[in-house]
C-alpha cells in the first residue's frame, strides 16, 4: 500500500475525535501553518504525539511523516500507517533513501513531520538529530515548531501549540547544522511557556 491523500483526509477526523476524547484537547496556533511545503518539527515523549501532530495540522493539509522503520515491522500497522503518509526511516544510519522521500514531499508542497529527538526516550536538553535541519536548508522551506505537552494521561489538559514558523540562514557546515538542530528545540521548547 502506498500514500493515499484521500484516506488520510478522511481518517484524520476519526484520529481528531479520538484526541478529543481521551484528552481536554485544543490547539493553539493554527493560524501560523504556512501553505506550501514545511518542515514539521515536534517534541516527541509519548505514542500518542504523532496523532497530535495530525489532529493539529487538520485535514487541510497534505502531510507525510518519517517514522522509524521498527514500526513498519508490526503486522497490519505499516501499510494503515503508509497510507497515511508515513515511510520508514533506519535511525542507526544516515538513510539516503528516507532523506530522498523527505525532499521530495517537501518539494511536492507536502508537510514533513520530524521528531528531531529521534525517540521518546529521551529529557529535554538532549542533543537533538539534525536531519530536520538538513532537510529545510535543502529545500529553503520554511521549519514549523509545535511543543506538545508531556506526561498526558486520559482526560489531562493537552495544548498542542503551533509557534511561528521561520526559514533558517543558509549554511553548509556541520556546525551551521549542529546550529540550527539546537535552534529548532530551543524554539519547540520556548513554546512549553506559552501553554
């Protein structure tokens, strides 16, 4: 099974009513979703915040999501998760083939959701993966930051937040990467002070 914008149009409302459901759910910041092509950057501490990410962005918007590849091993899970936009990507290893479908959604004017902490094993402050980083200086599309909060249990407050998105200064070096990988979470997390 490949991408399938319809059914992913038509499955966010049911993945929004969930949200709502099991949490006191809002969103705050939609206004700030550029058209076009973006990189989607999150903090990532449970499960649930890539269903987050989708309820946030709606089903206005085309989107695709790098997702590690362990997930596309779960029987019944990797083709639903396909459809809806995800492709695998092997966190162990620079992955030219995940890096290739990254740029070309963005190109294609798609959302790209990455999580720069790479897992949710993790505390804030950790040094943060720089494939979003990379993947935004080489197309020159715009980073969205979302802070989702942590530890949500069933029915906690949930604001998801969608802070300004901005287009980084050009650069080729692996310290203007490093740079700009550590940028991208101080603005995830300068957004955990609004809420």
């Amino acid at each position: 099974m490949k991408y399938h914008r319809r059914f992913q149009w038509l499955a966010i409302p049911f993945v929004t009513v969930y949200d709502h459901i099991k949490y006191d759910y809002h969103v705050i910041g939609r206004e700030n979703i550029p058209e076009g092509g973006c990189v989607v950057v999150a903090n990532h501490s449970q499960w649930a915040d890539p269903t987050m990410v989708a309820t946030a962005l709606g089903n206005k918007h085309d989107f695709a999501a790098m997702a590690k590849k362990e997930l596309f091993d779960i029987k019944g899970l990797s083709p639903l998760i396909t459809a809806l936009g995800a492709f695998p990507v092997d966190r162990s290893r620079a992955d030219i083939n995940a890096i290739k479908l990254a740029l070309k959604a963005v190109r294609d004017g798609r959302k790209l959701l990455i999580f720069p902490e790479g897992t949710t094993k993790h505390k804030e402050g950790d040094e943060a993966k720089e494939g979003a980083a990379r993947i935004a200086l080489k197309t020159g599309a715009p980073i969205l930051p979302i802070y989702i909060p942590e530890n949500k249990k069933f029915r906690s407050k949930v604001r998801v937040i969608i802070g300004e998105p901005f287009v980084p200064e050009p650069t080729r070096s692996k310290e203007g990467y490093r740079e700009l990988a550590d940028e991208i979470m101080r603005r995830i997390y300068a957004l955990k002070e609004t809420d």
